[in-house]
C-alpha cells in the first residue's frame, strides 16, 4: 500500500505515507478507500512490535495452505503472540513424528478464561483531546479490578480497545482472558458527527440572509469560528468549514470539516411594514 521496502526505515515509511495522504485524502478529492488502507499500513508499520508481526505473517503465513501441506515449523525466532494466534488451536498430539501437523486429527479445544467486554461513553468535546481515563470493572469471580484507557484524539464511536491479560481468571493455571472497551462518542454542545466531520445550525433573521453577515460559534475546543454567510443564503443552506472537524491525524494535523447550518426566522410584519417592504 505504501509502496516501501521492508527494509525500510522509519523516515522513509512516514515520508509515504504523508504523500498518499496529501492526494488520497477525501477532502481535498482522493480516493477515501486508498486512504484508510493507507492509513492503516502506516499505522502497523510505525510501531514496532506491529511491524514485526507483520513480517513474520509475510514470511510464515503464506507457507500454512491447508491439509497435508507437511508445513515445518519451529517456534525459535516467532514473536509469541503470533505463535500463539497461529498455533493455539493444536498440541503436540496433532502432529507427526517428523513435527508436521496433522489436519485430519481433531484438535481439542483447551480451556481458556473469557474475554471481559466494557462500555464506555465520551462527549465528541472530549474525543477532541487525547486523554485518560480510570474504569472498574468485575471479574466473574466477583473480585473489582481497575483500568486506564488511553483515547486517541478523534476517537471513533464503537471502536473497541483490547487489553491482554486484564480479563476474567477464573480458570487456573491458564493465561487470563482480555479485556475489551468499546467506546460511545456521545453529540454534545449542540454538535453531531458524522465520520470525521461536525454538524451544527445557527439561527439567523431573514434580513441577515438577505444581505448577508458574519456569525460567530463556539467550537468544541472552546475557541470562537468566524462564519462568513453570504448575501441571498436560502433557509437550510450548509456553509463548509474546512479543517474545523473531528481530528484524523495529529502529525500531519489533518482533520475534518464542521458543517453549518442556517436556518432562516421569517418574522411576522405589521401591514406598515409589509408595504414599505413591498415599496421597496
């Protein structure tokens, strides 16, 4: 996706990244499918222990096709949990004496403690900063057990943050289950999101629309935007406010859009007014 060697170095990664960004990025007219896929690649490869897993699916993941395929393996030099993703379904009673796996052998099932599923809820005000917070949650022993969540800025709703090991322990002598937060991004300050991008209204007169005028919002990170509505704007019209959106990328400070709005008051006129009006 990135079109980068895998020995790449980190600078070159971030430098490929940012320019797929700058074309395929969907408000300046790219192509929003290239760009997630793109955004994910950059994601994966700029951490480390990602891009080590990455790797080791490259190199080993494709050598594992299925029945009889006589695939060899050992578990020297594998990161350990891609071992465990690729290998914890089979022991040592799957596999023949010349350490190959046997797909015709039914593998047992070992038993496993449960992943713990938490919800928690946010303002789209506070997904504008990145931040921290404490949850408790319950063990189905019963036992109360605390978590820190660390929330990206612009955080999506409904996407889930998995913690390895903080789950249910019930069963001994065996890893414990995970624990996984989804999140609600919740409307607020009279804002509503869609995407990445914000959506507000503001009232104004129809003279205002007529002749047009400056309006002021307070953004959800408390600064003041100046909207410029043109002369004859028609009732439910949206003015873009480009980059005043939801965040997306905090290196290279891309974010959404804020749209606005109007709705026009047509107020009621005494039959003096409505013949200078007519007058005019």
């Amino acid at each position: 996706m990135l079109g980068v060697s895998e020995d790449s170095s980190n600078d070159q990664i971030k430098k490929a990244f940012k320019n797929i960004a700058k074309k395929e990025h969907p408000d300046r007219g790219g192509n929003e499918v290239k760009f997630k896929e793109a955004n994910e690649a950059y994601d994966t490869l700029k951490d480390t222990k990602k891009r080590h897993e990455y790797d080791t699916l490259r190199k080993y993941g494709q050598n594992i096709s299925g029945q009889g395929s006589g695939f060899h393996f050992t578990q020297r030099g594998f990161n350990d949990d891609v071992f465990e993703q690729f290998f914890s379904g089979f022991d040592n009673s799957d596999m023949d004496f010349g350490g190959r796996f046997n797909f015709n052998t039914r593998t047992r099932r070992r038993q496993r403690n449960q992943s713990i599923n938490v919800r928690m809820s946010i303002s789209i005000k506070e997904a504008m900063y990145a931040l921290e917070k404490t949850i408790s949650y319950k063990l189905p022993s019963g036992k109360e057990e605390f978590a820190t969540v660390k929330i990206p800025a612009g955080v999506q709703h409904g996407i889930t943050f998995k913690y390895k090991g903080m789950g249910d322990n019930s069963v001994k002598g065996v890893p414990r289950g995970d624990l996984l937060v989804q999140m609600s991004v919740l409307d607020s300050d009279g804002y509503t999101r869609q995407g990445n991008d914000l959506h507000t209204q503001k009232v104004i007169s129809c003279f205002d629309a007529i002749r047009g005028c400056d309006v002021e919002l307070k953004s959800l990170l408390d600064t003041v935007i100046k909207v410029k509505v043109p002369a004859g704007t028609q009732p439910d019209t949206l003015i873009n406010c480009r980059g005043q959106g939801m965040p997306i990328h905090k290196t290279l400070n891309i974010r959404g859009n804020l749209y606005v709005k109007i709705n026009v008051i047509i107020p009621k006129l005494s039959q003096t007014d409505l013949k200078k009006i007519k007058d005019l």
